[in-house]
C-alpha cells in the first residue's frame, strides 16, 4: 500500500495541494564528486527559495542499491509545470510529484507523459 505524503503529515498539506521531491545531484545520472553536488544542491534551494517555496530536506535512495542516495529537497507548493522545469533547469531525468491525497508520480524530463 502506498502512502501519500498527506497520509503521514497533516501540517506539510495543510494548504498546499502539490510538492516537488527533487534533487541537483548527479545530472543525467552521470556520478558527480560530492563538492559539485553539495554545491549544486545549495543553488538549488537557493533558486526554489528565491521564487518563494518552502523546501523539506529528504534523501533519495535507490530501493535495490547500485546508486548512492541523493540529497534531496520536497518543494512546497511545487505544480506539474514546475516539476517539469526543474527536470530541465537542474539536469534531472525524473523527479517525484506529490499530489495531496494521491500516490507520488515520476514525472519524466522528456516527452513522456504525467
């Protein structure tokens, strides 16, 4: 059974309807060293909190392994338009869409759909 995130916290959906789970490590899943992605992750939630998101740290982590985890940020308030865009702006593959009371979705960086 999947959970979503306003299953497991009522205060963090209390008035926003999506979030964004993203991460500026590692673009295009080409491994970076830990100083370019710590400092990639700095401008990231420097650009989501210019534009005014709240930002929850989290951690991406593969379910089988074979990919170390990610620094990541959850961006209150984040739609589908913004999901994709940080796909493009941050050299994501994927990201996660958080839709209040719905399970997370990947949305894809490419042409494929939500």
């Amino acid at each position: 059974h999947t959970r979503s995130l306003c299953d497991w916290s009522s205060d963090v959906c209390s008035s926003d309807l999506h979030a964004v789970f993203v991460t500026a490590e590692n673009p295009f899943s080409r491994p970076l060293g830990d100083l370019l992605n710590r400092g990639a992750q700095a401008r990231l939630r420097l650009w989501l909190r210019r534009r005014g998101f709240a930002v929850v740290d989290g951690l991406g982590r593969a379910r089988r392994g074979g990919w170390p985890p990610e620094r990541s940020l959850l961006a209150l308030g984040a739609d589908p338009a913004l999901a994709r865009r940080l796909c493009r702006v941050w050299g994501q593959n994927a990201v996660v869409l958080v839709t209040r009371h719905r399970a997370p979705t990947l949305v894809w960086r490419g042409a494929l759909p939500l």
